[in-house]
C-alpha cells in the first residue's frame, strides 16, 4: 500500500519483520498476491500498534447502509488464547486434524469476528431504510451482516499480510456457546470463524488444498452471460 508513502497508510503503524521501515507498504497487488493463510508462527508478540493497524483495515470495510454491525474479539497472549482453544477445538484436535489444532495455538492473536444481525435490522428501521422493507430478517435474501464480517475479515488478512505478519482465517471446531459467554459477548452476536494471527515461521507448510490449482479466469469470470444463448 504505498499511497500516501511511508507512514501515510491507513493501517501502516510500525515496521514490519519482513520490511525495513523506511519504505512504504506493499504494492496493493503484491499484497493481494502474497497473501496465504499462515497456520504456523514464532513466538514474537505481536506489539499492539501493528495490531491496530490491522485491525483498523477491518474497521475500514463497507457495510451496508453503514450498519457497520461487526465486532472484533481480541485475544492476546497464552492467557487469553488457551481458553479460545480450549472450549472451541473438536474431541479429535491433535489426531484427526494432522497437527493443525497444535500448531495453531501458538498464535499469539486470535480474533473472533462477530457479526451482529440485528444492528442491520435496527439500521434498516431508521426513515431513509424503511421503505425497502429489510426491519425483518426474512427479508433479507443476503445476510448482509454476514457478508460484511466477511468483508472485515478480508481487510484484516489483507492488512496482516501488508504489515509482513501471517494470519489464517478459519472455523471454529465447536463449542461457540462457551466461546461466546467466556468471552462476555451479548446476545445476537455471532461468530464467523476465527483468525489467528502473528509473525510467520519459515517452516509454514502450504494448504494441501492448494494441490486443487486455482481455476482459470475463464472459469470465474463469465462476461456478458455465462454461456451462449441457446
Ligand atoms: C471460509 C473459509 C474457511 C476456511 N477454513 C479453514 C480452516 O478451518 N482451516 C484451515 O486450515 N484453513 C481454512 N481455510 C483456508 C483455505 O484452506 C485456504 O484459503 C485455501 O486453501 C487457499 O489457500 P490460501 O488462502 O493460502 O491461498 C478457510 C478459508 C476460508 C475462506
């Protein structure tokens, strides 16, 4: 992200591990290109500045009618993640899952996104929204509160990856009701998933689903119709 030059992003607040401080941020493009799940981290903390920074991407991302009905849960440190594992990894974490649970709770951060559904609902009420008729949730035929954490969500595995940290978003193994209470998140709040978050290791090993190959443009992208008309 370099608009603005050094010092100038939105999210840029500290230097990086992987960047000297005295150059701007990533190319938006090389941002979007570099960016992987990371699901193995070193012990570093990760400093609070850059942190928020991150997290501030996500307070960045558009919402609908600006409801901006997203809340961020932080958890910093053993003390506050070991809990997050506990309640929330499946009876088979360590065996079936390869590993995965075991490396994963090293992170030094995990975020929970919540979205809130009836912040739209509330937002959809007020005068200018009303006449759409979106005050109930059967409604709506897109859970925008979904859509929109989704979108925060985004922003921040974006801006990790701009700050040189690693971050995997992922599903939560169960165990959200415990989650949520330990946590003291009131009620109508409702997590996507998690994203762990801190500086990666070298010894990071790629998704096997990565295998699959990413599908063509031609594939995705359909211009103008999605086949010939009959
Ligand atoms: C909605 C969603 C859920 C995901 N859940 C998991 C998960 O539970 N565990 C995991 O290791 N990776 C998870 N992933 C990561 C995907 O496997 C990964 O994004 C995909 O293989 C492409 O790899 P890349 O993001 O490194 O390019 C999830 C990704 C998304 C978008």
């Amino acid at each position: 992200m370099a608009a603005g030059g050094p010092g100038r992003s939105l999210y840029r607040t500290a230097p990086t591990r992987r960047l000297p401080p005295t150059l701007p941020g990533l190319e938006f493009a090389e941002v979007v290109r570099r960016r992987r799940m990371v699901r193995t981290f070193t012990d570093r903390p990760v400093e609070r500045p850059v942190l928020d920074g991150v997290l501030d991407a996500g307070r960045r991302a558009p919402s609908a009618g600006f409801s901006q009905g997203t809340a961020l849960v932080v958890l910093e440190g053993a003390a506050q993640t070991g809990p997050f594992w506990t309640l929330t990894a499946p009876p088979t974490a360590g065996t079936a899952s390869g590993g995965r649970w075991d490396r994963l709770r090293h992170a030094p951060v995990v975020v929970v996104p919540l979205a809130h559904r009836q912040a739209y609902l509330d937002r959809y009420a007020e005068p200018d929204k009303a006449p759409l008729g979106l005050q109930r949730e059967d409604a709506w035929s897109v859970p925008y509160w979904l859509v929109d954490t989704a979108f925060a969500t985004m922003a921040i595995l974006l801006a990790a990856t701009d700050a040189g940290l690693g971050a995997l978003f992922f599903s939560l193994g169960g165990g959200e009701a415990e989650l949520l209470a330990h946590l003291g998140v009131p009620a109508g709040f409702e997590p996507i998933g998690a994203v762990a978050l801190g500086w990666p290791a070298d010894d990071d090993p790629r998704s096997p689903s990565l295998a699959r190959g990413r599908r063509a443009r031609a594939e995705t992208v359909h211009y103008g119709r999605w086949s010939p008309p009959a």
